[in-house]
C-alpha cells in the first residue's frame, strides 16, 4: 500500500470515527435507553416505545380499574384466602378443610403479606372492612402494574420496541389480566412473579430472576416454580454459570422456607411444611383435585379465548412463526434465544392442558407470556407483509386494525363480566347500608345462603353484627366452618372435616335461624332449593339486582357484551336479599 493510500485509509477511519461519534450524540433520548443493537440503520423507522411513565399511568389506570369493578369469580378466593385474612385481621372468618392442621396444604406466611399492610391502613384510618377489602383490593392492582412495567422493561430491552409495545397494549386491555392483576390468589402472585422473574432473565438479573421464581414455588403455589425452566436452561446449558446458579438456588431456598416453615407450624401448632404438603396432595394422594369435577379438553382453549380473543391463538403459534421467519429476521440481537423464552409457555401447556381438573385460575402465572408470544407472532406476521412488498402504510393499518380490534373485544369481555355477574357484591354491600342507617342496633342477626354459597364475596362485606350461616341445597359436597376464636382458632383441630368432599349436614343452619336470606330467584325449585320469595308469609324483598340467566341467554351475549343486543336477547333474573317478616301477635299466642 503506497503512501497516497495509506492517507486516504486513515482520512476514511477519522471521518468514519467522528461521523460515529455525531451519530452517538444526535441519537434522540428514547433511542439511547434501548440496547445498542438496536440502533441500526434498518431498526430506526420503528424505534419508538412508550416510555417507562407512560406505561405505568396507563397500567395504573386500569388496573385500577379492575381493583374497583372486578368480581370475585372462584370461590376458592373467598373460602381459601378472604375469610382466613378476615379471621387473621377480625377474629372471625370461616375456615376450609385445606387449613385444618390434620392436612394444612395452605401457607399463613402468605396470608401476612397482605394482613400487614390491611392492618397497617385500618389503624391509621380506622376504616371499615369493606374500605380494607377494596384496600387490598387497590394493592393488588398497584403491586400488578410495577410488575407488569418492569416486565415490560424486560421484553423492551430483549426483544426491542416492536415486540415491547404489542405485548404492552395486549396485556392492558386484556380482559384475562383485569381479572386476574387484582385476584386474592397464589395463582395471581404467581403471576406477578412470574412478570418479575422474566422481566428480570430478559435484563439479565439472574439473581432476582432465581429469587422470584423460588418465591413463587415457595410461598405461593409450588407447581410455579416450572415457570423457571427457561433460566435454568440459558444459566446451566447456555452460559455456564452452574456456581452462580446453584449458589441462588440454595441461598432462596434458606431466605424463603425456613419463614414458611416457622410461620406455619406456629399457627397450625406443629411442625408444618405447606408447599410440600401441597405436592403431596396434588400428585401422590389417591384422589386429588379430581374430586372437584373434571374438564374436557376444550376447556382452556376457550377460556383463553375469552380472556385474549385474537391474541390467544397467535400466542399458541409462536414458537412455529418463528421458526418460519427466522430467515427473515424479524426480531433482533436477543441475547438468547427466542424459543428459550417461549419454553416456560409451552411446558406449562403441556402440562395443566393435559390434566383432568382444570381451573381458569391455573393459567393466570402464564397470563403474561400469552401476550409476550403474541407480541411476537405478530412481529413475524409483519415481517412477511414487509418481504410480500407490501407498503409501510398497510402493515401498520393491519397491526393497528388488530390492536383495536382485540381491545373492543376485550373491554366488551369486561362489560359483560360486570354487568351479568356483579349483583353479589351489591347485595352485601346492601346489607352494610342497612347496617349504617341502623348504626346503634346491638342485636345479632344471622344472613343466610343456600345455592348461593359460592358467590358469597366474603365476610369483609358483613356488618359486625351478622353472620353468615349455610342453609341445605342441592349442592352435596364439604362446606366451609367457623374458624374457632382466637388465640388458638388456626392450630385447634376442627371436627367434622375430610379431604373427600363428602358433604357435612353439621355445617348447615335451619331457616327459622335466619333473619336475612340472600337467593337467587331461577324460576325452578326442588325441596332443598325452594322459591324463598314465593313464601310472602315469611320473607320479604328488600333489595334485589338483575343476574345474568344463563340458561336463557345466547351464548355469545352471555360471554360478550353488545349493545341493544345483549339488553334485547339476554335475560334477567333478580338476585334477591329477603328479610324474614315479623311475627303477628295472633300467631305468637297460636305458637
């Protein structure tokens, strides 16, 4: 290389260096926050993302929403972790075979993460229980958006803006997140665990990746624990870092059970360890969860439906999208692969689809990967559309035609839920106005359920001066008892419990005990389930709300709210809270 050409490479190299160095200063502040790879020339057309703020405000808002307008939709929520809270707070609360110290498969360490701050707030306030429900209620959502925007962080700097806002809008205005971001589950902290953990792998915290799935394994349901596979595969297999991965592995296992352990064997009075006691009855006792009815093998593919609409499907085909469009590049620079972070997904399909029992709740810890693979199922869709030749403009109407398309759907979802199955939660709330407006009233007063047992809110919604008793109906399994006082109401052994959902006739009250009867008016009666408001002579109606008939109502409108048509074709029946009349003097004296 002669002289003029060495002066020509090095001019080359300082124009090249300082146009690097323009380039580096004149990046926009958005651009600067992403990882390097993303800076390039072909990326720069769809830089842009909603900042941190914007998305927490938005996620805020709805989740916020959801903390407010959510049903309770299990009655595992009430029986399982509403009333042993009420009865840890209050002193009262009914009490499920799961916590009797004969079985405890329940943690009370997980209770006291959400007693703390309820007890916390009603000494500062002196609130009543309903203002401390709604309380929780609003933490939950609150505890929901942090994690869902770190995930976001997560999934922004992994798999770069296209992919981080999709997943983004799909998961805000899900119907499946709004009810499950503010759900008083393991399921639901799972699921804020499992935000926090992948959003964690994605920015390459190991550490808190590995702490947030044995939290979730631990303290909250143990089979969620496979949500960490992924981590485990890229620190063992991919990276190599055994010492650091086994290290954290141990050190969680310490920090987490040994707290577990003590805090549950003080309150069921012997030496207790609920996660395994939970693994135990699940997959080694001889009946298991089966006993509470089975699913076919539709049923999460159209609960997925209902909860994602459009995103649910492309979700399911992400793995093979990606596969198909590799060539194409659709998504850039991850530090891992993208199957690896799709294999926590897939594995948990595999196996929660294939077991008998089935529950919506049992989805809620993948919940946010539905709209992670969405997200980038799309993004391959929109690679094709770009190699078809096809214009900028049609791609982006297409992806926006969806990303509205499936928000409608999902707030119509919302609606409907509210609107239809709602009126429980009005019905108590009655009760407390009838309670306030009689403020002074010191006599105890017993309201009664029979069929409407499972759509009881929880004991937050009953005045101190009532109390909710079990009348008989068609419904033959094992109800839920009083919780004995404290100080020794968790380690006290109850009688008349099994884990065979063999029904218990001492749970249940006569109707003379009742002062207060809360009935779902179906039009059909059988000698367990009769028509209470037919008995004019002893009940009265005090207050009712409309309930969504099922079994007269179109399918679709029952799962979807349309305006006209769902007030034209879905039909109503009234949920009816009756007071027993008073009395006469005549039949006093013929008594």
């Amino acid at each position: 290389m002669g002289p003029k050409a060495k002066t020509k490479s090095i001019q080359n190299r300082k124009i090249g260096g300082k146009s690097d160095h323009l380039s580096r200063e004149k990046q926009p502040e958005k651009v600067t926050e992403l990882k390097e790879g993303f800076h390039r020339k072909e990326d720069t057309k769809d830089i842009w993302s909603p900042n941190i703020k914007t998305v927490f405000k938005a996620l805020a808002s709805a989740r916020l929403c959801a903390a407010v307008w959510n049903n309770i939709t299990d009655c595992d929520e009430t029986y399982n972790y509403w009333e042993p809270l009420h009865h840890l707070l209050f002193g009262s609360g009914f009490q499920t075979w799961e916590y009797s110290p004969v079985f405890a498969l329940r943690s009370y360490l997980f209770l006291h993460l959400y007693a703390l701050p309820a007890w916390i707030y009603g000494l500062i306030f002196h609130s009543n229980q309903v203002l401390v429900f709604y309380f929780l209620r609003w933490l939950l959502g609150f505890a929901s958006t942090t994690c869902e925007t770190y995930f976001y962080k997560g999934v922004l700097q992994q798999f770069g803006p296209k992919v981080g806002r999709l997943t983004f809008l799909f998961l805000l205005f899900s119907a499946g997140m709004f009810q499950s971001s503010s759900s008083f589950l393991p399921s639901t902290f799972s699921m804020y665990m499992t935000l926090l953990l992948m959003g964690a792998w994605f920015q390459g915290n190991f550490v808190l990746a590995v702490l947030s799935t044995a939290i979730s394994a631990f303290l909250s349901w143990p089979f969620a624990g496979i949500i960490g596979i992924g981590i485990a595969v890229d620190a063992l297999v991919l990276r190599k870092k055994w010492r650091m991965f086994i290290s954290w592995c141990i050190i969680s296992t310490f920090v987490i059970l040994i707290p577990i352990i003590l805090v549950d064997s003080y309150h069921y009075g012997r030496l207790v360890v609920a996660p395994l006691n939970i693994v135990l009855y699940n997959v080694f006792s001889g009946h298991g969860p089966d006993l509470y009815g089975t699913s076919p093998w539709t049923f999460y593919f159209l609960n997925g439906f209902l909860n994602f609409n459009f995103i649910f499907p492309l979700a399911l085909v992400a793995l093979p999208a990606h596969l198909i469009t590799r060539k194409l590049k659709p998504i850039k620079n991850q530090s891992f692969p993208i199957w690896l972070a799709l294999l926590p997904l897939y594995v948990w399909i595999l196996i929660f689809f294939t077991q008998p029992h089935k529950e919506e709740r049992f989805l809620y810890p993948i919940y946010p990967l539905f709209g992670l693979a969405g997200a980038i199922t799309w993004t391959c869709a929109e690679s094709c559309l770009r190699a078809l030749k096809l214009s900028e403009k049609f791609v982006q109407s297409v992806t926006l035609a969806l990303v509205i398309s499936s928000s409608i759907v999902s707030v119509s979802r919302i609606v409907g839920q509210y609107r239809g199955y709602h009126a429980p939660m009005d019905v108590f709330l009655e009760l407390n106005r009838l309670s306030w407006e009689n403020e002074g009233d010191t006599k105890e007063y017993n309201v009664c359920v029979g069929k409407e047992w499972h759509r009881f809110p929880s004991s937050f919604f009953l005045p101190n001066n009532m109390k909710l008793r079990f009348i008989p109906s068609e419904f033959r399994g094992q109800l839920p008892r009083p919780f004995d006082p404290p100080p020794n109401g968790t380690w006290t052994i109850p009688p008349h419990m099994n884990d065979l959902n063999k029904e218990e006739p001492t749970r249940y009250a006569t109707l003379k005990d009742c002062h207060y009867l809360v009935d779902l008016e179906t039009g059909q009666a059988t000698e367990r389930e009769p028509q209470y408001s037919q008995m004019t002579s002893e009940w009265e109606i005090i207050f009712q709300v409309d309930f969504l008939d099922n079994a007269r109502s179109p399918q679709f409108l029952r799962a979807f709210y349309i305006p006209w048509f769902s007030e034209t074709y879905c039909k109503r029946i009234p949920y009816v809270l009756l007071k027993r009349r008073p009395i006469s003097n005549k039949k006093k004296r013929q008594h």
